[in-house]
C-alpha cells in the first residue's frame, strides 16, 4: 500500500521520484496519521475521566505537564541530530553519521544518569501534597511522580531514533511510532476504568511507561535493519569531533527555551494582572485561531530534513522552488484564518454556548498575530533546515528577555489590556519575519549570483497572493 501511494503521489508530482516526492508522501501520511492521533487522545481522555475523578485527573495534568520539562534537557540534541543526519546520509558520510549517533546516545546518558540520582534523593524528601497543592494519599502520590518521571526520562533517552527518522525524511515512520506511543495505553486504560478506579499509579504507568517499550523495540529493529551502518558503538563515540553537532543543538535549545518560556509565561501573566476567567477566554481563542498554524506546521515538518538535504547537496533551485509554494500555502491559510474572525461568534456559541463573550478587538488582534507567525514559521523552518540558526538564536533570546516587561508596560501604562499580550507576541513576529527572511537570501546568496534575473523570494507573497 506505501509503495503504490508513493507511486501515484510521484505521479501527481509530475513522475518526480525524487526530494519532492518524498516530500509530498509525508505531508498526506502525516495529516493521516495526526487525525488518527486525535481521536486516540480524545478517547484517551475520555476513559481517563472514567478511570479518575475530575480531582485527581488535574492532579495528574498537573504532575505530567510539570515532569514534562524534562523533554527540553537534551540542549537541542535532537533538532541537531537531525540536521546533521540528514546532511551526512545526503552525501552518504555513515562514518561521520555513525559518530554523531553514538555521541547523541552519551550525552543523553550523560545527561540521564545525574538527574536520575539527583530525582531520588528529591524524591523521598519532598512534600508531594504540598507541591501539587492536594490531599491525596501520600504513597500513591509518590508512586505517581515517579513512575511519571522514570518513563518520561527514559522517552527522553530513546528519542534519537525519531530524530535519525526524520533526518532521513522518513517524517510518517516517526509519527507513527508517535501514533503507537499513544495508542497503546488506551487499552489498559479502558480495562483500568472498569477494574481499577481511581488509581493514579496504573494511569501514569500506561501513559508513561508503555511507550518506552514501543521505542526499545522500534530502536532494535530499525538499528539492526535499515539502520545497521549507523547504529551507536561505543568505539564511535567522538564527542570532539562531534563539536559542530552540540554548537548547532545548542542554538537550537536556545531557540527551544525562547519558545517555551513565551508559552508558559502567558497564563501566569493573565492570571496575577486579570484573574482565572480571562485565562479560559485567551486559551479558548488561541487555540481556535491556531488551527491554520497546525496545518502548516504538519506540512512545514516534512520540509525541515529535505531543505537540509538540498542545501547540503547545493540545490537551490529546489529550496527557493518550495519556499515558493509554501507562501502561496501559507496565504492560503492566511484566508482561512480571515474566515475564522468572521464565524468566531457563532462557532463559540456551538461550542462553548453563552458562557464566554468574545471581544472583537482581541479577536482580530489574534487574527493579526496568527497571519504573521503563518510566515514567521515559514521562514524559520528554512532556517532549521539550513542549519544556520545562530541569529535565529540571539534574536529569540533577545525576545524572550524583553517580552515580559513589554507586556506589562503596555498594561499597566498604556492599559492595553489582556491584548497588550498579542500586541507583544505580534511585534516580535512581525520583527522575525523581516530578519529571518533577510538571513535566508544571505544563506541563499551562491543562488541569486547564478540567477540575478530572479528573485528569490517575492515580499509581496508574503502577505497578498497575487
């Protein structure tokens, strides 16, 4: 069935069996795929409320998404491992490949073993009903936190095996490892719903711990299969020569920390400065405008390892080809979104019924901030894919420093409101779509000098679609 969707996806690509093609195979399995995964988590989190009480369940949002940190520790190794995949197998380097695999594996174990001892002593010493604010059963919450933590860390020490995946733009294989990750706890959980309720500890051990085995045996066959010329050894760990792998993970953790701290800063600002209420208002607008941003991203994901791919084997012509088509994508979207602002009022109604009055002004600055990232996330996936992250890095550093201050100024003195929380995150966009697209035809100069006629990257795409 893959071989002949391949085949009738090369067909529609004009017989390319090439980049573009692959491309293309993984944009329609992805979207296939990621469907899948949201009924998945929808039922997931319906027998999950069977299983456990409405209390206990936030008590367990509360303990996942806070041990879910964890997944950041890796300083951008994995973002790095994937550029660099893909740049060695483009030119067929398994040596090299085989180096940054097994330099990858040590630092993850490096990095693993220190806070596992460091979690254990935390561990029998913590408050546990006092962090998380409950009055659970002292040994059961313990048990908890700590299956979650043990399973995540080891999701976080089997990771490298998506990012060699996606390396080698074999995008669908690696969400559906992400797929089966999710699928399988949900049967336990069902049969935990009707025979163990309320336990917490039988909850985080198949959210948590199921998926490792998944990974293991993924990362078995994959190394011994088509992956064997690359598989880590303890002899090809060079972490000297693997010098150019930590400087590029690195900017891509600054990158990743930027991104993160935005995110989490949000709710807390609305609460202190609004209260509880705006924050529902805010996360319900945001995530009904984000859609467009996911489609993208789903796209832009299958993109990331074939521009490294063609940048290392000096194809711009094809960069700059797809960098075309994914602006006419994006303005596309972009009328999407527009379509959005106008049904706003009655999909909340259907959705959330009278509960919640949405403000035309948030609404349409949201509407603004959701157009700009549409290119925002254009521009620096190429980036991504280029490798050439080191300004991307300094300006989301810069950004994440001043965001907060700016958003207070703008309520507390110019009294903005809660929009003065996307005018913040609109300016910073706006400001990085001018400098990431100036930095991508710096990157893309060899190519202008071979083509002086054509330009690279039409501005006017970017925001009206001819």
């Amino acid at each position: 069935m893959i071989k002949l969707l391949k085949e009738y996806i090369s067909s529609l690509a004009g017989g390319d069996k090439g980049r573009t093609t692959e491309v293309n195979f993984n944009i329609a399995i992805s979207f296939l795929l990621r469907g899948i995964s949201i009924v998945v988590s929808f039922l997931t989190i319906s027998f999950s409320l069977k299983l456990l009480d409405t209390n206990k369940y936030g008590v367990w949002l509360a303990i996942s998404s806070t041990v879910s940190w964890i997944s950041i520790l890796d300083i951008g190794l994995a973002n790095g491992l994937r550029n660099k995949i893909a740049e060695y197998l483009a030119i067929k380097d398994y040596n090299e490949a085989k180096i940054a695999v097994s330099s990858t594996y040590a630092i993850l174990f490096i990095i693993v073993i220190p806070i596992l001892l460091l979690f254990g002593v935390f561990l029998k010493f913590a408050n546990w009903n006092s962090i998380f604010n409950t009055g659970l059963n002292e040994r059961e919450l313990l048990l908890t936190v700590a299956t979650v933590f043990i399973g995540l860390l080891m999701q976080f020490f089997l990771k490298p095996i998506s990012s060699i995946l996606q390396g080698d733009q074999k995008i669908y294989k690696s969400n559906l490892i992400q797929l089966l990750c999710n699928c399988i706890p949900l049967v336990p959980i069902i049969c935990f719903s009707k025979y163990l309720k309320g336990s917490m500890v039988a909850l985080a051990a198949a959210q948590t711990v199921l998926p490792v085995f998944v990974l293991i045996i993924y990362t078995i066959i994959l190394f011994q299969t088509q992956y064997s010329n690359i598989k880590p050894s303890l002899r090809h760990i060079n972490l000297a020569k693997s010098k150019s792998l930590f400087g590029l993970s690195f900017a891509f953790f600054i990158v990743q920390i930027a991104g993160v701290f935005l995110y989490s800063t949000t709710e807390l600002i609305i609460t202190r400065e609004f209260g509880g209420s705006d924050v529902t208002l805010f996360n319900l607008l945001f995530k009904y405008f984000s859609t467009t941003g996911l489609i993208l991203n789903i796209i832009l994901a299958t993109y990331w390892s074939a521009f490294t791919d063609a940048f290392t084997l000096n194809d711009f012509g094809w960069i700059k080809t797809s960098i075309r088509k994914l602006l006419k994508i994006s303005c596309l979207l972009l009328g999407v979104t527009l379509i959005q602002l106008v049904l706003v009022v009655p999909v909340f109604k259907i959705w959330v019924g009278e509960k919640i009055h949405v403000p035309f002004t948030l609404s349409i600055i949201m509407v603004v901030y959701f157009c700009v990232t549409l290119f925002t996330s254009l521009y620096s996936m190429v980036l991504n894919g280029t490798g050439k992250v080191k300004v991307q890095a300094i300006v989301s550093f810069i950004t994440a420093v001043l965001h907060v201050p700016l958003v207070l100024f703008f309520i507390r003195n110019m009294h903005w409101g809660i929009n003065s929380l996307v005018y913040a995150s609109a300016l910073w966009s706006l400001i990085q779509v001018f400098i990431w697209k100036r930095e991508i035809n710096a990157v893309l100069k060899p190519a202008q000098k071979k083509e002086p006629d054509e330009e690279l990257i039409e501005p006017q795409l970017a925001f009206e679609p001819k």
